[in-house]
C-alpha cells in the first residue's frame, strides 16, 4: 500500500509530537498498524520515551 506524503507525515506527527500509539493512529486514519509501524520505521527517528507508570501499590 502506498500513501502519500501528507499521510506519513501525520503519522509521523501523531506518533512523535502527539505522543499517539501506532495502534490509535492505525485506527484514526483507517490504515493497518503496519503501515503504521513501516512508516515510523523509514523515518528512522528515535522512537520516544514514555514515562513509566507508577503501580499503585502502596508500600510500608
């Protein structure tokens, strides 16, 4: 499947500015994740950071 340029570069902003899983972009834009996942992958960007969640439980 090709896409077009003004496509990638959304996805390329959801995923990096917008901080959007592939999964919730693949279903935004109505494509497979990976297309998702390739398009990300070309682009050859760092893949972002996420913060670890805290777990919840509370010790002592």
């Amino acid at each position: 499947m090709t896409i077009s340029l003004e496509r990638e570069a959304q996805i390329l902003r959801y995923y990096h500015a917008e901080h959007w899983r592939m999964g919730t972009i693949a279903a935004q834009l109505g494509i497979h994740r990976s297309v998702v996942a390739r398009v990300i992958a070309q682009a050859g960007l760092p893949r972002p950071s996420r913060r670890r969640r805290a777990s919840g439980v509370k010790s002592g």
